[in-house]
C-alpha cells in the first residue's frame, strides 16, 4: 500500500490562514488571494468571482470599471448587443460630437430600431442640413393624397423663404403648393418652346414646298 504523503493537496483552512499571515486584511493581495480560494473551493460561481475581483480591482466611478464590467455584462447576457454597443459608445467617444452622435444613429439603424429614412432623417438634422421626404403618394381616379415627413432645418430654411403661418404644416403645405406650381410653369414653358419650334419648322417646310428655289444653310 502506498501513501502520497508529500502530494496532498493544502486543506482551505492552512490555505486561508497562511494568506492571513502574508497580507494585510485590508490590502488588495489579501482579498484577491482570499477570492481565489473561494473559487478554489467552488464557494462562487465563476461570474461572481469576476465581478467580485472586478470591484477589488477598480473604483466603480472609473472609465476602465465601467468598460470591464460592459464586459461582464455581455458575456453573462445581461444586456443585448445593441445596448452593449451603444453603451460603449457611451464611455468611449465624446458626447458633444456629431461623429459621436452620427455613430448611435448607424448603431441604431444597424440593429433594425430606425429604418433607412429615419436615419437619413437624424443624420441630416445632425449636420443643419434640410430634409424633406415623400412618404407615400396615392392616386386612386380623381383623389390624391400624400404622407410626408422633415427636419427642423428644413422648416427654418422655409421660414426664411417667407413662409411663416403659426402651423409647421401648414408652411410646408404652402411650400409645396408653390413648387409644384413653379414646376408646372417650368413645364410649361417647356411645352410652349416645343409647340413654337414645331410651328417654326412647319412654315419653314412650307416655304420650301412653295419655293424649290430656297436653300437652307446649317
């Protein structure tokens, strides 16, 4: 019969004492050592133990805290992707920026919570930049109907223009109301240009007829 005298594992108890005579109580060493020991002997789970060491390790008010325990967070699925990038986000780049502002509307569109319109929509606004968007349009026999949406750049850009009824709807309404009728003269014009150098070409062709003699230069 043989006996593994010298192989025998410490017991929890010489373990933990001699801890306790090579650290402080107070100290760093002493604590993580003492945690490693509990996890030693299966006293905590592995996601307690790194929480647990996450807390011994920085101050909770710290940058590097709040990143490690994103982390955490992630890895024991207490929080969804989205909210683990946006919350990344969150520590690491500069909330006043538009890159800063730009990034959580790609985020957002990247993971399904705007479509695209909205996210041109926010990145515009963004920028100062006007926006306006049909919709939807309908057309059934001699109704028509239409949805639109835009920014407020795009409301104080025609404020500006001179439209300036009480009622934001109202303005835009008006808007449209004058380019669509700016671009039906425009049309038209163009017509009307069409039908005189159809009318031109007419009487320059009878000319011709009646007078064989004529010669045209190009």
């Amino acid at each position: 019969m043989k006996l593994h005298l010298f192989n025998k594992k410490p017991s929890e108890a010489k373990l933990r004492k001699k801890t306790t005579k090579q650290f402080s109580a107070n100290s760093k060493e002493y604590k993580i050592r003492m945690l490693e020991i509990d996890k030693q002997f299966n006293k905590i789970s592995d996601e307690d133990f790194e929480y647990t060491l996450l807390k011994i390790n920085y101050h909770p008010d710290s940058t590097d805290y709040k990143l490690y325990k994103l982390d955490l967070d992630k890895k024991y699925n207490k929080l969804s992707e989205y909210d683990y990038a946006s919350n990344k986000l969150d520590l690491t780049m500069n909330h006043d920026t538009n890159e800063y502002k730009i990034a959580q509307v790609e985020l957002k569109y990247k993971f399904g919570v705007i479509n695209e319109t909205q996210k041109e929509k926010e990145i515009a606004t963004i920028n100062n930049i006007p926006w306006f968007r049909f919709l939807d349009t309908n057309l059934d026999g001699e109704n028509f109907s239409f949805a639109w949406d835009c920014n407020q750049p795009f409301l104080d850009a025609i404020a500006k223009m001179g439209y300036a009824q009480p009622d934001d709807e109202e303005n835009v309404l008006e808007w449209l109301k004058d380019s669509f009728m700016k671009t039906y003269d425009e049309d038209i014009d163009v017509i009307n240009k069409d039908i005189e150098e159809f009318e031109a070409s007419k009487t320059i062709k009878t000319e011709l007829e009646e007078n064989p003699n004529i010669k045209i230069y190009s």
